[in-house]
C-alpha cells in the first residue's frame, strides 16, 4: 500500500514538472516574426504598414538574406504606395545585394512595369 502511494505522488510530480519544464511556442524564439508578420501585411496588401516593419527589419538585424529580402520587399511597398522613393530603394537594393535571387526581378521590372511609377526608370541602365 505504501509503495503504490508512493508511485502514484513520483507519477504526480513526474507529470507536473513535464508541464512546468514544457516547450514553449516557437513563436517566443522566431527571431524572423516582424519579417514575417510584415509579409502577412504585404499579401494582405497592407502596404503602409508592411513597409515600416520591413524597414524596421533591414535596419534593426545584421546583413543576412532576411536582411536582403526586407528590403526588396520595402522596395516594392513603395511602388505599390506610388512612393516617389521606390526606385532608388529599388536600386539601392540592387547595388547592396548583387548576390540576392531578387536582383534580376528588380532590374527586369522596373517600377514603371509595375503598378506604380510613371516616369522614366533609371534601372534600365542595368540592362
């Protein structure tokens, strides 16, 4: 009789530290939540407030391919905001990021292809 109290109280206290001492979300740990809470905003198409947490991501982080693709992504907020800043944060993506798979996106449409700017690109000049 003994020995099965003590079992079930080892058992009690086996179980209650599993939930004390249990994973957390990963949400917690997901040092890419602003990015990809931006991209939600995005596709919502939430243009505005998409572009200040991209912004906030390229600026707060150190250079890295989440980094690259905030700021493509910032670019293209502008264009779809009718920013007069969208082509040179357009080509000033392309110039810091030579590497990014973004690069030929951003020099094959410019922004007067896209849904924004009417005057002259000055990105062809990459063609």
């Amino acid at each position: 009789m003994q020995v099965k109290s003590n079992f079930s109280a080892l058992l009690a206290m086996l179980f209650l530290s599993l939930s004390i001492f249990g994973q957390e979300p990963a949400v917690f740990y997901e040092e890419d939540l602003p990015f990809k809470t931006a991209h939600e905003l995005y596709d919502k198409e939430k243009y505005a407030a998409a572009m200040k947490l991209f912004d906030e991501v390229a600026v707060r982080q150190p250079k890295t391919e989440i980094t690259a693709q905030a700021e493509y992504m910032a670019a293209q907020c502008a264009i779809h905001l009718f920013h007069r800043d969208a082509e040179v944060r357009l080509l000033n993506f392309v110039d810091d990021n030579p590497h990014s798979p973004h690069v030929k996106t951003a020099i094959s449409n410019p922004p007067t292809t896209g849904p924004a700017l009417r005057v002259q690109p000055r990105t062809t000049h990459y063609w």
